[in-house]
C-alpha cells in the first residue's frame, strides 16, 4: 500500500501543488508546511484594525513611490532616500539584480529568486563542505577572495539551511566588501526570527552609512504573517541607486492594504515583538519533538523553517508524497534546490504549536510504518509518551 501511495503521487499530485506560488485557500483541508510566515502577529489586532477599513482600501488608489517611501522609512527608522518600499521582495530583486553586472557569488542552497535573475556565467558559487550546510565569514572570504566578484549574497538566515551569522562577523564581512569594492547583498528577511532579534537587523542608518554600497532587503511577508499584502523593503546609503530603481518602478507598485499597514504598524511594534519571542520558543519545541523522528536529520535554523536530511528508507519526494496525500500536510522536497543533492532533503516551516503537532503526529505514525516494530518496547513507550505531553499541550 505504502509503494501504491509513492507510486501514484510522486509526479502528480505533489507537481500539482509545487507548481503554485500560493493561493492555498482553495485547499482548505490541506496544513501548508512551505508556508514560511509568523504563524503569530497575523492573530493580532492590527488585522482587525484593517478589516474595519476593508471598504475604503478597496474603493481608494493607494498614495504612490514618494508617500510610501516616507511611510516606510517611518515604519524602518532610516532616511526617506535609503528606503524603497516594493510589491513584495520579489519585486525589489527582480529590479535590483537587474542594475547589476559583472560575476555575483552565491551560496548555495539558496532562494533561487536571485540567481534566476542572472546569466549562468554571472554565478559564483560557494557549496559549505558539510552534510548540515554550515558556514562562516571566514570560509566566504577565503573562498571568494581570488574568484573577482562584484556583488556577493548572503541570505541571513540563509534559505533553506537556516544557516545564522551574528551581527559582530556580518560587520566583518561587509567591511571585507567594501575593501574589495564589492557590493554586498543582505537579505534578512528572516532575521526577526532569531534569537535576540531587536539587534540583529543592519536596517539602520548609521549601519547603512558605514557601508554605503551595501543594500539590505527585506521581506515583510514572512515575520509579519502578511504575504498577502505583497509588501518588502530594500535599503542603502547608495541614494543614486534607490532615486534610480524609485523611477524604474511603478508609481503605484504597492496596493492600498500594504500603504495602510505601514501606515498603522509603528502602534503595534509591542504586538509584533511579543509575536516574535512567542515564534522562537515555538521553533524551540518543535525542534525538540523533530529530532525524535529516526529517518530525519534536523539542522540547527534561526529562522521560520527546518532543513531536514530525509534518511533511508525513505526520500524527500517519497516522504513528501506520503505526507501529501496520506495526512494532507504539504511540505517542500527541494526538488528544484541547486547544491545539494536531489531527493535527499526536505524543508518544513514552523507554524503554530497545535499545528506542528499535527505533523509530529504524522512523521511518528510513519516510524511505524518504516520500520514494523521497534526492538525496545521501553524506547515505544519513551518516544510516544514524550508525543502524548506535546500534544496535550498544544490541544
């Protein structure tokens, strides 16, 4: 039955979903486990702040490039002319990787957003030369110091590792591409999701000033729980770059919902701290119940999601596909990551406690499955009355 299951479901049913980009509310039923927000603010009352207004937003134009910059930099504490708000990060990269040239090194696995927007020969890789895709300063500096770059990412946390670097060796490395005159992408979209985030973020303007080529983008959709209102920033000290990229853009490039939530958000700046520390402890839990599982290895993340090595006997598609139609829990196979070896890892978001209990559940039903039965019945006992106090917790 379980052969039937992978079958069957490989390239049908879980190329169905992969193919979207969201839009899940149609599958009501389902629990998205690539879904990569703040399981968290979105319950706060800034929502209902914006469903009082749903009427007006609708029927009204939203202000434009010059009143949301200024909304912006309100809401990110730096200069009007260091912030360029877009229709979501992707807008942002798309516009960005488009003003640049010459070779981009990238490390990998990563958000294939940025690369996509490259000429193959513009890409320098770097792949970690470890099982868990761990990192450093050090090691980027050493590798990229002879390879000529011009522009350098560095996703932080990184996407899908969760690799983190602290701020004291982010400064190190930025201050090693200004020396080298190379142009240092951040992208901290997940940042607000490690630990001691209030000072992780180089979204400042003296920060921003003492690495004037240097450009910070941030998604808002992901610690905010908002993605639908399309909404990310970029910011740099480079004003030449952001007066350019402000005239290539559209003027109304954002919509209504997203200017009214800059609008109303500095007033819930509390609510989305305490959302914050809420979701670290949560990733916290849920980390703890995961390394339980015996035929997945979990890496160490800061961000809102686990890269996982899926062990034999099963793959990352076979276990995606079982999860998929066997307990309607979508999960990410990475089927598409480059760097890494295919079928043989897996990414899941960290949602809200009684939903991850939900997957814990499922991935312990499934060690029944895989292995028949277990030696030590003491072990049994271990692993499924550990499962029994989670999950009446987050009943």
């Amino acid at each position: 039955m379980l052969e039937n299951i992978i079958e069957s479901n490989e390239d049908s049913q879980l190329k169905q979903y992969y193919s979207r980009y969201g839009g899940f509310w149609v599958y009501p039923e389902m629990l998205d486990f690539c879904y990569l927000v703040n399981p968290y603010f979105n319950r706060s009352k800034i929502m209902d702040e914006m469903q009082d207004h749903f009427r007006m937003l609708v029927s009204e134009y939203p202000a434009g490039i010059n009143v949301n910059s200024r909304l912006a930099s309100n809401c990110w504490h730096v200069k009007t002319d260091y912030i360029i708000p877009g229709n979501g990060a992707a807008e942002l990269i798309k516009e960005l990787m488009a003003n640049f040239k010459g070779k981009v090194g990238v490390i990998r696995p990563t958000f294939e957003e940025y690369p996509n927007r490259l000429d193959c020969e513009q890409v320098i890789p770097y792949i970690p030369r470890n099982s868990s895709f761990r990192y450093g300063v050090d090691e980027l500096i050493d590798y990229y110091e002879n390879k000529n770059i011009d522009t350098l990412l560095m996703i932080n946390p990184d996407n899908p590792s969760g690799n983190f670097i602290e701020k004291e060796d982010l400064h190190r490395l930025a201050k090693w591409c200004e020396t080298h005159n190379v142009r240092l992408i951040l992208d901290e979209s997940f940042v607000d999701f490690s630990q001691g985030f209030r000072n992780n973020s180089f979204i400042s303007d003296s920060i921003l000033e003492q690495y004037p080529h240097m450009c910070v983008m941030k998604s808002i959709s992901k610690s905010y729980g908002v993605p639908g209102l399309r909404l990310g920033i970029l910011c740099s000290a480079d004003t030449d770059l952001i007066a350019k990229m402000k005239k290539q853009i559209s003027i109304w490039n954002i919509n209504s919902f997203a200017e009214f939530f800059m609008e109303i958000f500095p007033k819930y700046q509390e609510d989305y701290d305490l959302a914050c520390e809420q979701f670290i402890q949560t990733r916290k839990d849920f980390e703890t119940e995961l390394a339980k599982i015996p035929y997945i290895k979990v890496m160490p993340s800061q961000a809102n999601y686990f890269f996982l090595e899926v062990l034999p006997p099963y793959t990352s598609k076979q276990l995606s596909a079982i999860l998929l139609e066997k307990y309607n829990i979508l999960v990410s196979a990475c089927l598409a990551k480059k760097g890494i070896e295919v079928n043989r890892y897996m990414r899941i978001a960290v949602r809200s406690h009684s939903d991850n209990a939900r997957l814990v559940k499922a991935m312990r039903e499934l060690i029944i499955i895989c292995y028949g039965s277990y030696n030590d019945i003491k072990r049994v006992f271990e692993i499924y009355s550990s499962f029994a106090r989670f999950w009446q917790q987050s009943s």
